[in-house]
C-alpha cells in the first residue's frame, strides 16, 4: 500500500499558505482595528463599538470564505478521498476470490527439478529451515502491496493445511531469531537477510531433526519494492546506482554475507552454510525459492541432496495454501518458468546497461525540488541504454548459443518455458495449414503418465535470416495455451492459429514498416525455449511490406512506420546478430559517453524550460464554453466517440471545470454537477484493489509473476473478472493496473508486479485481464506506458534510449495488445522519458502511436504526480495526456489560457468523459452524486457562520441604536 507520501505534505502546505495568510490577515486587521480604535482615537463610544464589531463580523465572514476557498481548491481532492463512504466486499466475494488466488499459485508454483521423485512427498512430518521459512514474501511494495485488512496465510501455516507435520524446533529457532522481515518499502530499504549463522543452530536441534523426519525443505526468499532496483553491489555504494549506500546488516561480526561486488540474487554466506550444514544431515532435501526475481541457481550442482527445486513466486493473501498442497501432491505443478534462470546473473547482456547513468554537462536543466520524503533536493537528467536490442531474455541466449557465442549448459540454469510435473506427457503436432494470412495446427496432448495434471502448449518460430539483414531472434513464442486438467491416458487437442504476420520483424533501418520477408519459417513446438519436440516449415513466397493503407499490420489503424527516432540516441551500439554477434562485447559494455549531445539538448524540456505560450497556434480558435445546451453525461452512452452529441456537451463545460477535471484526478476523477458527472473511485493496484484513503482493500492476489508462470489465459480472465466485481462492491470505477513492463533485468525492483521477459506472456496475460475487469464496466489503467524497465532514478528525467525495432517488437508490444486485444479504455503513462521527451508529454508515443496508430479510444493519466521538476499539466495535455494523478495543487493545473490550450483541454475531458460514461456507474443511467461528508459540514459551518453574523450584525445595529437613543 502506498505510504503517506511527505512531498504531498510539503506540497499541501505550501498551497494553502494564500488562504490561511489571508484568514490571518483579516483577523490581525480586525484585532488591530480594535487596539487602534480606542477612546483616544476616537471619541465617540457608539462609533468606536461599531468599528469593532463590524471588523470582526468582517474577519469572521472573510476567514470561513477563504477557508472555504481552501477546501474546495488545493485541499479538494485529498478531502474527497478521505471522507469517501466505505464499502465493504461480500462475504460470497471474499470466498470466491480467495478461492482463484488458491489456484492462480497452484497453477503458477514452478517445478525447476525433481531428481529421485523426490515430491510429492512420501511422508507427513518434514522439518523446514530457513529464515524465510517464518517470513515468505507475499508481495511487493508501494502499488504492489497487499492489505492488512484480511489475514494472511503464511508458508508454514499453509503447508500445515495441507496436512503436513513441521518441526516445531525448527521453526522456534528462527521465530526467535528475528521476528520481522526487514523493510523494503517505497521511501527505504533494509535489504537485510536475517538467517542464522550456522554455528548458532544447537547441536540438538539438528540430531532432533533428523529423528523427526529425514525429509528436509530450505526456503529462501528475495523481495523487490517500487523506487529502488534490487541491488547489484550489497557492500558499500551500488556499483551501478551511483550514490545509493545499500542499508545491509551482516547476521555476524565473524564474517560478511557478502564480499564486495556480490549481488543480492546470490546466496550470501549464511545461507550457504546453512545448505551446506542442511545438506550433510539430509539426503532429501527440497528447495523452494520464494520470489518474484529468477535468483542465481549456480549452487545446485554442488549439491546432489537438493533433489527437488520449487520456484513459488510471491504467494499473496492465501496462495501459499497451494505450496502445501504441491508438496503433498494435492496439486499437481504445472506452472512454466516466466523468465530465464542464469547460472550468473551478471552475464545478463542487460547487465553493465541497468542503473545510474547521470549526464555530466546538463547543469541547466537542473531542478530543485520537494522529493517522496518532503526533503528538498535536486534532479538531473539521466540516462539508460537499451543497448541489447530486440534480444532480450531467452531471444538472446537461444540465439547467441545458435550463433556459437555462448555455450549455453554453461549460461542458463533453467531455460524460459521451463517446468516439470509428477506426470509425464506426449505431445503431437499434426499437419500444419497457412491460408489466407492464418497459420493453423492442432497439438495432441497425451497424459502418459499415472497421476492427472496439466500440460502447456508451447509453439515457437525461427525466421529466415541474412546474415547483416534486420535483426532477428532464431527462438520467438508466438503461440501457447495450457491444456484442460487430464487424467492418466487422456487426450486433448489443442488448437493453435496465429497470423503469419505475427512473425514480421520490423526493419528500422531500410522499409521503415513491418516486414515478413520470403523464406523458410521453421514452426517448432518445444517443451521451453530450448528444447524441441516438433518442427514444421512454413514458406513464404514473397515479402509483405505493411506499409499500405490496405495492408497494416496486425490491424493497426494507419501503417507504422519510424517515429522514434529520436528515442534511439546518438552514438549507441545495439546488440546486432550480425557475424556471430560480433559486436557484442561493444554493444553490451558499460557507457562511457556521459555527455549530452547539442542535438538532444535542443530537443529536451522540463519545468524550467517549457513555455506553454511558445506552443500556441495563431490559427486556433477558442472553442465555446460555459453553453447552455442541456445536455447530460448519461444521454452519451453507447454512443460512439465521434457522435456530435458530444460537441454539444464539451461547449457546456467551462475553463474552470475543464481544469478541475484535468487538475484533480488522483485516485478519483471530480464531479461536474452541470452535466451529472459524478466523481468516480480509481484504486491501486495489479495484486488487490487498495483504496488508501479509505483503507478499504480487496483480497490480495499473487503476483504478476505467478499469473505469467501458470501460463493460462483463461486465468487471467478470470482474474480480470473477480477485480471488477469487487471493485464495483467498493465502488470503485477505476483499476491502476495491470502493469506490464518488461522483465529487461532481473534486478528489477518491480518484478513482482510485471509479468514476464517475453512481450506475448506479458501482453496476453494483462490484455486478458484487462478485458475481465471491462466485462464488468471497470476500466483497467495499462501501465507502466512505456520503457519503465527500472525503478532507480525512473523519476530524476531518466532519458531511455531504444531503437525503434525493440520498440515495436519487445517493450511496446504488451500495451499494443492490450489495446488491440484486451480492448482497453485506459492507460497510466511512466515517469521515464522516452528519448528526449517525457513519456506523460511524448506526442508520438500518446498520440500518433497510441490514438492514431493502435486505434485507442479512451483516457491517460500520468503516474503519481509529485515534484519532480519535469511534469506540467500544460505540456502533457497538448501532447496527448488527459489526467493528472495529483492529489494537491502543484504544477498539475493548466496556466495557459490561449485557444490552443483550451482546445487541448476540451480534447482531454473529452477523453476522461468518454471512459468515465461507459463505466459500471452509468449502467443504469445518471447515478446519483453523493455529497461528501466534509462538504456537508462545511455547508453547516456556513449556516452558522451566517446565523452568526446576522445575530452579531442584528445585535450591533441594535445596540448602536440604542446608545444613539440614549
């Protein structure tokens, strides 16, 4: 759950500093007035009564006025939020949705090794070691957090509901070792590891375990938070987050967990002498990994006694009752790994191209700021080079081990798509059809095994390619599906169809547009990305260039072609397949050039720079404001985008709606009582809806990342669902989430909450949910929108450089489908720039691609809006942007007041509108507004205030007449 953040504060204070300043004025004047105004100055005792009183019915009045102004300005939307009425979930809910949070883990819990038939095991009574064991990790922090509000299920109690027997001594051992899991949270991080050094477990306490049981389980975990990566240098300053000093305490003055230069995805020392003290006492040793980020698996080799290798990603509210019962194989593992395991991570070829990057010649686009925790600071521009291009994951080590650059035994530990189950499985790929456009086979899934379980599907190609040509990957999934549950012997024929135009590279370089060149396309069906069941050849005749109006690609509204040049760079090598890789040590090295070109420079804005008055068109002209034409928000609904009834309603709204609309919508987007727009409820975020004003959450689901291993659409649906009928319980409008950013490093502080390294995962997985969630009238945020990869330094105008070809075919493809596919009516923008440009305030990625490209219809919204020196209503909102996430007044209101902008205003309303209206709320017609409770009592306090002044008014004529008389 988000924190109270401490920049709101500041930034509250400083708004309604006017206010209070003239309530304080007013009062001091009146109080002055009645010093000054005294026997001496003036005489006259029924003048000197009436000057007092009237001054302070005057301050009275002038106070409650300006106050009044405060609350319903800058204090508005932060007072909405917290006096929202509350709504609770079902009971029926609740059930029902812990119910699929149980089986999204069962399904997503990933088998990486079963030596021996280790699992499911033989016996009832186990003995757990680990730290990690009595503090797993549920979730992630920030957005990505899980609510207190509903009680959680841990790992030893969930594996205790699956009837197993846990050494009580074990897990005393550790409980009173430490009893809380260091803080990674969104304002700071304890990266700590409380496990225990070996020479402190008791002698008895292991000869008691080993007449407890002689099976032996090891939990390790790792967490990741929003705002910081995980770190890739525990001791001292991270080498690559320059300035960040690591908050790590060893468990022991005797040694250090880690040396200097290790990572966190490593075993540190107590962890492996506990494995190692594990090991010597166990022959059948279970290890189970619970965490959103592939760990470093290199230590499995050296020991023969872990038999058995569980990857359980974090498990939310209830999912680790599903690890009990894969254990005792209640549940039978079908889960695929999401992401690759290295056996070193830092041979990652994202590795020395992940982290702080800082610019050393952009002094003047330096901006002082309020930061997260309130403290002022500056920000400067930095930078991050996608250097590796469009081989990002398994599309790299497949295809560099094709081309003899790496042996890969050596490289990868468990490959993408991999996953292992207590049944064995045929699969069969029958006559392969391509017809008009349409690839088509289908896959017989044979259980031949003896226990009943689920089996993928997965279907790769491997495009022709010339040597020098446009880059292609030899391993790309282009088609996957998960089978029914099969009981021993039975048979499933999975249907599989693709467009042929799915296998189209996009070539950046020469056609500028899509390509599927002329060749042979070999089909393969493959167990994971490495291994090969199956091969089929598809030939294309001749290339198809989708660069025609009558021929897009893959639907697109108009052709795509370049328009991101400007996000490639200057002077950046990018990963190429040419002769072997053979510029891969140059493309793949740290950055040396920390110099900002003049070329950039001229292109790159921020706060200090941007002037919204040198973006104004003489040829605008000012729309209608403020008409009285009567019409009403519901009567718009269904009605398509472009009906003129729409004109009619935009002319009624006037300057200062439109800015309020625009202003204040974080977490909410505001009334407009003239059209019956009622303000709605948007909550965080992918693993539970979180109101956090109203504390009111729904129950907490599995992480992304478990949803992207059990490889199942249809789950994701369903996810999607169970979000939009709790979300209309608790009266929210409004998802922020999915997130589906790509797993582009594996120090990704947000792993948790993106689904996957692969843009198909990522995308069908988030387009599925998001077309649950609109299946029940809630509009889902797709976000991060786009190339917000990392977390460290994401909002210091971190400038991310791509080439358009990975682009297109990696870290925009999840978004696309999700427009295309998953129908999406919303999208929260990042904090990142794309090349040069603010991606809240990139024309071409909101507009040109977005709107005009993708066919998009529907609002943006920018991430959490907060001081940091690049983000302003004006330019966001000429540039495609709709709404501001701010909850306090800052640089989120429009300034300009020219045609230009209130044209850009009145497309931006038009937009939030839109979605606004075609929301559960409206279903059945005009809802009703609901007054919120501090409006109404500042209603009361005006009744009293006015009550007030006229008995004071009425007593003071009263007397002043009276003492006239006499």
């Amino acid at each position: 759950m988000l924190q109270i953040n401490m920049a709101d504060v500041v930034a509250v204070m400083h708004s309604l500093v006017p206010y209070l300043s003239v309530a304080g004025v007013l009062l001091l004047l009146a109080l002055i007035i009645t010093i000054a105004v005294n026997r001496k100055t003036v005489g006259d005792i029924k003048t000197r009564k009436i000057i007092h009183s009237e001054s302070w019915i005057i301050a009275l009045i002038g106070s409650v006025v300006a106050i009044s102004m405060m609350l319903e300005g800058p204090m508005a939307t932060l007072l909405n939020n917290a006096t929202a009425s509350k709504h609770e979930l079902t009971k029926q809910t609740i059930a029902e949705a812990t119910k699929l949070a149980e089986k999204a883990q069962g399904e997503g819990i990933t088998m990486l090794q079963n030596q021996d038939s280790n699992l499911p095991l033989k016996t009832k009574k186990i003995n757990v070691f680990g730290w990690a064991s009595t503090n797993p990790v549920y979730g992630g922090s920030g957005s990505g957090s899980i609510s207190d509000q509903y009680p959680k299920v841990s790992l030893l109690e969930g594996l205790h509901q699956a009837g197993l027997e846990i050494n009580k001594q074990v897990t005393k051992f550790y409980k009173d070792y430490k009893s809380a899991r260091p803080e990674v949270g969104m304002f700071g991080q304890d990266w700590s590891l409380p496990e225990p050094p070996a020479s402190q477990y008791p002698q008895s306490l292991m000869q008691n375990a080993k007449s407890f049981s002689d099976q032996a389980i090891v939990v390790l975990a790792r967490t990741g938070g929003e705002g910081a990566d995980l770190p890739t240098n525990v001791k001292g300053e991270d080498m690559k987050h320059k300035g960040r000093k690591i908050n790590f305490t060893d468990n022991t003055k005797e040694y250090e967990d880690f040396k200097f230069g290790d990572h966190i995805l490593q075993l540190d020392q107590s962890e492996r002498d506990m494995i190692n003290m594990v090991t010597k006492n166990f022959q059948h040793v279970t290890l189970i990994y619970n965490g959103a980020n592939a760990f470093q698996m290199d230590f499995l080799d050296s020991y023969p006694q872990i038999k058995s290798v569980l990857w359980c990603p974090p498990a939310g509210q209830s999912g680790f009752k599903a690890l009990g019962r894969v254990l005792t194989g209640k549940i039978n593992p079908s889960g695929r790994t999401s992401d690759t395991f290295l056996k070193d991570l830092t041979k990652s070829n994202s590795y020395n191209n992940f982290g702080f990057f800082e610019y050393h010649n952009t002094s003047e686009f330096n901006q002082n700021i309020v930061d997260f925790r309130g403290k002022k600071k500056e920000v400067k521009p930095h930078f991050v080079n996608y250097t590796e291009g469009i081989y990002v994951g398994y599309r790299f080590y497949e295809t560099a081990a094709k081309e003899g650059l790496i042996n890969y035994d050596n490289m990868v530990k468990f490959p993408f798509g991999f996953g292992l189950s207590y049944t064995q499985f045929k699969q069969e790929m029958g006559p392969v059809k391509h017809e008009k456009g349409k690839i088509s086979f289908d896959v017989t899934v044979t259980n031949t095994g003896s226990q009943a379980g689920k089996d993928v599907v997965e279907i790769y190609y491997d495009p022709p390619y010339t040597d020098g040509g446009i880059e292609k990957a030899s391993t790309n999934l282009v088609a996957f599906d998960k089978t029914n549950l099969l009981k021993p012997g039975d048979s499933q024929k999975v249907h599989i169809a693709f467009n042929d135009s799915d296998m189209a590279s996009y070539d950046y370089l020469h056609a500028k547009a899509y390509v599927l060149e002329a060749g042979d396309y070999a089909i393969r069906l493959q167990s994971d990305a490495h291994t090969a069941i199956d091969s089929k050849t598809v030939k294309i005749a001749e290339a198809i260039t989708y660069n025609r109006k009558d021929q897009t690609h893959n639907g697109d509204k108009i052709p795509a072609t370049n328009i991101f040049d400007d996000a490639e760079g200057e002077n950046i090598t990018y990963l190429s397949r040419a002769n072997h890789f053979a510029n891969y040590g140059q493309a793949t090295a740290a950055p040396t050039n920390f110099t900002m070109s003049d070329a950039t420079k001229a292109r790159f804005s921020n706060n200090g720079t941007y002037k919204p008055t040198d973006h104004d068109r003489n040829s605008d002209k000012m729309p209608k404001m403020g008409a009285d034409n009567g019409i009403r928000l519901a009567s718009l609904r269904g009605k398509s985008y472009e009906d003129p009834l729409w004109e009619k309603l935009l002319n009624q709204l006037t300057f200062s709606q439109m800015d309020d609309l625009i202003a204040n919508s974080g977490y909410t987007t505001p009334e407009i009582s003239s059209i019956g727009k009622v303000k709605t409820s948007e909550a965080d975020g992918p693993a539970a809806l979180i109101n956090n004003f109203t504390k009111v959450s729904s129950i907490g689901f599995p992480a992304s990342t478990s949803f992207a291993c059990s490889w199942n659409r249809a789950l994701a649906k369903e996810y999607g669902k169970i979000i939009g009928k709790m979300a209309q319980e608790m009266h929210v409008n409004g998802w922020y989430a999915p997130a589906m950013n790509i797993h582009r490093s594996p120090f990704s502080g947000r792993s948790f909450e993106y689904f996957s390294e692969d843009p198909l995962i990522a995308g069908t997985m988030a387009a599925n949910e998001i077309s649950g969630a609109q299946s029940k009238g809630v509009y889902a945020f797709m976000k991060h929108f786009a190339l917000n990869e990392q977390e460290s330094n994401k909002s210091q105008m971190l400038c991310t450089w791509a080439n358009e070809q990975s682009m297109r075919e990696i870290f925009l493809k999840p978004f696309e489908m999700s427009v295309k596919q998953g129908k999406a009516k919303a999208a929260m923008t990042s904090f990142n720039y794309v090349g040069p440009t603010y991606a809240g305030a990139n024309p071409t990625l909101l507009t040109t691609l977005l709107r005009q490209e993708w066919g998009f219809q529907g609002f943006t919204i920018t991430d959490y809006f907060g001081g940091n020196g690049y983000m302003n209503a004006d330019q966001i909102i000429r540039a495609g942007g709709d709404a501001m996430l701010a909850t306090t007044k800052i640089t989120n209101h429009v300034t300009d007041k020219s045609a230009t902008s209130v044209k850009a205003m009145r497309q931006a309303c038009h937009n939030i509108l839109f979605t606004s209206v075609n929301g559960w709320a409206y279903a059945n017609g005009e809802p009703k507004a609901e007054l919120p409770s501090w409006k109404i009592a500042m209603r009361v306090v005006w009744v009293i205030t006015a009550i007030l002044a006229a008995l004071a008014e009425y007593m003071t004529i009263r007397r002043f007449i009276k003492r006239r008389k006499a």
